[in-house]
C-alpha cells in the first residue's frame, strides 16, 4: 500500500518541484517502511493550491501526509468549511477532522513565531522552503512514525527564541489582522461587533503571548506572521 500524499502550495514552481522530489524518493531513499518491515512507496495523490481544493481531495481521497505551506491564497469558495481561514486555523481543522493524516508546513517563514504557531496547532513537521531533499525525506520519515520534525536551523531559532506561549486564539488573529491593515481600534470595534474594551483586551493578551512590549514591535511580529 503507498503512503498518499498530498501538496498544498499556490507557488506553481514550487508545488511541482515538490512533487518530482517525492516522486523520486521511492528510488532514490526505498520505500517508508512500515509495520512488520513492509514497505510503501511515496505517492503524491494531489498537488493543489487552495483550501478549497485540498477539501474535494480530503473527500475523495485516503492521505497520510499534508505538505503545506503556511500562507495560501485564502480565496473564499461558497460550501467549502475552510473558505478564507488562516494557516493556523488551517491547521487545527485538519488534526481534528483528519487525526490520522499527518501535517508538515513547508512554508518561507522562519519566524520562530511561526514555527510554534504551526506545531502548537496540530503539524507535525515544520520545514523552510531552502530545505534539502534528504531533511524533507528525514521529515516526511518522521511524521509519518507520529514524531516531530523541525528543521535543525528554525529548531535553533525556536529554542533560543523568548516567546513563551505563542498559541492566539482566532479573535486575537483577527485582530492583529486587521490591526496589519492600517485600521484603529474604532474602525476594528465596528467591523467586529465588539467593544472597544474588548478588541484592546485581545490586542494586549496577543501582545503578551507574542512577548511585545509596544506597538512597533508588535507591527514588527505582524509582518512576520504574514496575516
């Protein structure tokens, strides 16, 4: 039985360059070998890049392992349940209505920041997009054994990094979302439907789990996290 896997990156570039590494890992690496020393051939099901199509692929198909980039084109489609979410809410979707299929971000963003966001949501496996082919098979090896995987060079980062809990609840992504678009507290009041007492108390708590201390740092982590 071949171990299924899916991509999920709107670098067309990037998606197929992906896709022929994999495909040649069977040869290249063996098979991943599984129970009783079974092995199973790498196969890639689906290549996509939006949200919407990743979902008609979780519907159709048996997938092991998700590659997937952090930030996607979150271009809305009407019927689809993940229309429009952010990457980590991407993420903690697919460990809960897919705890079997393992989650590997491969994303450009080296943000410590990021890095735990992504793992603390449900992925597995954390790799930048300058990796090699060995550490991607060494990753994909891992998650599929249920084992954590973080890039040696982000791993350094994310343990010599501060940030102690950086795990943001959607209120306060929405926030620092719209906060990344120029808007005021009014403005973000008013299209939340919330006080204004209550959108400084997200912007505060995000602040302290993102271990910023003023709003130009916090602009700074923003730009980072690519919301």
């Amino acid at each position: 039985m071949a171990i299924n896997i899916v991509i999920v990156e709107d670098s067309t570039l990037v998606r197929k360059g992906l896709v022929s590494i994999i495909q040649g890992f069977t040869e290249r690496f063996g098979g991943f070998a599984g129970h009783a020393g079974a092995e199973h051939e790498y196969r890639v099901v689906a290549d996509v890049s939006t949200p919407k199509e990743l979902y008609a692929v979780l519907a159709t198909e048996r997938v092991d392992l998700v590659l997937l980039d952090y930030s996607l084109d979150l271009t809305e489609a009407q019927g689809n349940p993940i229309n429009g979410i952010d990457g980590q809410s991407l993420i903690k979707w697919l460990r809960k209505q897919y705890p079997g299929t393992a989650l590997v971000v491969v994303s450009s963003h080296r943000s410590p920041i990021i890095v735990r966001m992504a793992l603390e949501a449900g992925a597995l496996g954390y790799l930048s997009k300058g990796t090699t082919e060995g550490v991607l098979h060494q990753a994909i090896t891992a998650v599929l054994r249920n084992e954590v995987f973080v890039e040696h060079s982000l791993l350094k980062d994310v343990l010599n990094s501060n940030v102690t809990d950086a795990t943001l609840s959607q209120k306060e992504i929405e926030v620092l979302r719209l906060i990344s678009k120029g808007q005021r507290l009014t403005d973000i009041s008013r299209q939340m439907n919330l006080s204004i007492k209550t959108v400084s108390a997200h912007k505060l708590r995000a602040m302290d789990k993102l271990n910023v201390s003023s709003d130009l740092a916090l602009y700074r982590v923003i730009s980072e996290m690519a919301l």
